[in-house]
C-alpha cells in the first residue's frame, strides 16, 4: 500500500506542485505557452528472478515523469517539446536512460484541409498506447503491451504527415504517414542467456490507418513500417542487414462501463541467409464497476527466433507469458492509485536463465531448457495535469 510518506507520493507531490508552478509563470507571460505533464511512480517486487528492473529486494526506484511544453507561433503552428525522466529499477537498460531526454522535439504545421504536418523529433502514430505509453493515469496498469511496445519506435526523427477522411456519415479513416529514423532498445534471450541490445534505424518510411465504425467506441487499426539497421552502408555487401519490416494489428473498443483491446506485432528481417523473426501480442479487457474503480485483466506473449551455429536448425523462443490483474482507483482524472500482480513465465528475464540446450548428436537440432518463472507485483501512483 502507498503510505502518505512514501517515495513514491513525496515524488508526485514534488512534481506536480513545481510543475504547477512553472506553468502559471509561463502562463503569466504569454498566453501562447502550454504546460503538461505526468508522474508515473511506483514501489515493486518479485518473488525471486528480476522483471524489467523488479527484483526479489523490491524497488522504488521506478519511474516515468513526462513534462510538455509548446508554443503557439500562429493559429496554424506550433512547437512542442516533451521531456522525459525514467527510471526502471535494476534493468539491464537502466543505464542506457539519461536522467533527462527529449522524446519529442517537433514543428507542427495545420493546413485548412485538415491535414497536420510534424517536422523533428515526433511522436510516432503506432498502435494504441504508443503516444500515451507513459501517462499512468490513461491505463489501467503501470504499463501495457509491453510484448508489443517494448522499449522501441517510441518516436521518430523525420516527419509525420496526417490527415482524417470521411467516408460516408457512419465510416472515416484517420491515416498517417512518416519518414525518418528511430533508436531500437531491448532485452532479448539468446544462446547464452539475455543480452541487451541498441541500435539505430535510418531510412524508415511507413503509414499507420485507424478506420473508425459506426459502433460508438470501435475501431481497427493497422501499422506498417520498413526500414535499414545501421551500420549497413559501410559493410560488406554479404554482411549487410536486410530492410526490416515491422507490422502491427489493433483491435479497439472502449464503451462506458468496459474496454476491450487487442493488438499483434512482428518483425522479419535477413542477413544473407540468416532470417529473423519476433512476434508479439496482447489482450486487454476491463470493466468499471463504479466511475472511480476500473479492474482489468491482461494477457501477454511473445516468440523470437533465434539462430544456431551451423549445421544447428534455429528455435523459436516462446520469450515471455504474463498474465497480469490489477485494480486501479480514479480520485479524480488526474490522479490515479493502482494495485496489480504479474505471472511471468518464459526467457525474457534480467538475470540470465537456461535457454538453449545444444544437441549432442545428428539430427543437430536444440531443445529448450525448462521455462523459468515469477511472481511480481506493483504499487502505483498516476498523475496528470
């Protein structure tokens, strides 16, 4: 339970109070600035293996605290930059995370035809949570999708063009357009165990295509996205990566009283004769027994397929299964307590596990040590202004 002198709420009550602050002396002196921002913050831990920086000592070290600021230049354009700090507990990836970054750093340009044009750094239109994935107060658990959204296309650097088109009075198609690069951060199993990886993207063109039905709260979605892992020009032309397709499905429908979400992800690329593949998906359902209490239920899994040493076949890895329910209590829309309890069972930990047993003879094909498993559980605070 979150206690009035817990880190995690003196860090909310900080933020918010100073972020409050700021934005009325921005406000004071011009009325073209805006100010918003969130803290998500929360206390967790597991029963033995490390998840995604939670670990059997517990952390409070567990953080997302996003600060938006934009500037009205005309009724046409704007700037707008979102600043980010994030702290993940004992992850592997934690020291990959500056104590500040800027996620997004844009131009955006509105024409009288309804399209919009962003130029910089901008929020990437992927999915359903992937502009929101760090707002605690707008999902029903510390995160969501993670099998889908992972630590990567957060954003990308380049341009997004976007445009709604009506079809008749009941059908329209929001669609979207981008161009650009983007950072890819993970924690995948291998041969050996888990490994953290960081690469750059270049030269990534895609659409993402929202159609909304006649069914008030209902829509189906689809992402596309081709791209170049770098380095690639200056190797060898034999050693050189593929372009990487990556696509993601999303099921979406939110009423009242309930919600019910769905989304499907892959990536396929191929150096040389080498292919590689990962997938992932999620189901996300909840129902609100009053306007303040909001329970869900959440499935995850993912599969990648990892490579061998010659004349070894590749394995498909099952990564990870997690089942997760939780509970979380609106005092208001901006400020959000949580309670939820994870089961994780797969490869995709921080510490190492047994992945890969090598075979020992003819036929020459691995075998899969036994999944390992854990129990985890967070305490969280959402806040938004």
């Amino acid at each position: 339970m979150l206690l009035k002198n817990s880190p995690v709420v003196a860090l909310a009550v900080v933020t918010v109070a100073a972020s409050m602050a700021l934005s009325t002396a921005l406000h004071a002196q011009d009325e073209r600035f805006s100010f918003h921002g969130s803290v998500n913050a929360a206390i967790a831990k597991s029963d033995g293996l490390g998840v995604f920086g939670i670990n059997k000592d517990g952390t409070s070290d567990y953080r997302a605290v996003a600060m938006l600021l934009g500037y009205q230049i005309s009724s046409k354009d704007r700037v707008v930059t979102q600043l980010l700090h994030r702290r993940i507990g004992t992850s592997p990836l934690a020291e990959t995370e500056p104590a500040v970054g800027a996620v997004w750093a844009f131009f955006e340009r509105k024409f009288d035809n309804g399209a919009t044009v962003k130029l910089g750094r901008n929020p990437l239109p992927r999915g359903i949570f992937n502009e929101v994935r760090f707002v605690g107060t707008l999902l029903p658990f510390y995160r969501v999708g993670t099998t889908v959204y992972g630590e990567t296309l957060e954003y990308i650097d380049g341009a997004v063009v976007a445009k709604s088109i009506d079809i008749n009075d009941s059908w329209s198609i929001d669609a979207s357009a981008f161009g650009g690069g983007f950072d890819i951060r993970a924690v995948l199993p291998s041969s050996t165990g888990s490994q953290a990886i960081k690469l750059r993207a270049e030269n990534s063109v895609g659409t993402q295509l929202w159609l909304n039905t006649p069914l008030e709260g209902v829509r189906f979605g689809a992402f596309v996205n081709n791209y170049e892992q770098t380095p690639r020009a200056s190797l060898p032309e034999a050693s050189r990566p593929s372009r990487t397709t990556t696509a993601l499905y999303s099921f979406d429908a939110v009423r009242e009283k309930g919600f019910a979400r769905a989304e499907y992800t892959s990536f396929d690329s191929k150096t040389g004769a080498t292919k590689s593949h990962y997938d992932g998906w999620y189901v996300l359902a909840g129902v609100k027994p009053t306007e303040k209490l909001t329970l869900a239920v959440e499935y995850s899994t993912a599969n990648n397929l990892i490579n061998l040493p010659s004349p070894v076949a590749p394995i498909t890895i099952p990564v990870s299964k997690d089942f997760a329910v939780g509970g979380a209590w609106a005092v208001n829309p901006g400020l959000v307590f949580k309670l939820e309890a994870h089961r994780q069972e797969g490869y995709a930990f921080d510490t190492p596990v047994s992945t890969i047993v090598p075979p020992t003879g003819p036929p020459f094909r691995a075998s899969l040590a036994p999944a390992a498993k854990a129990f985890y559980a967070l305490a969280s605070v959402a806040v938004s202004f």
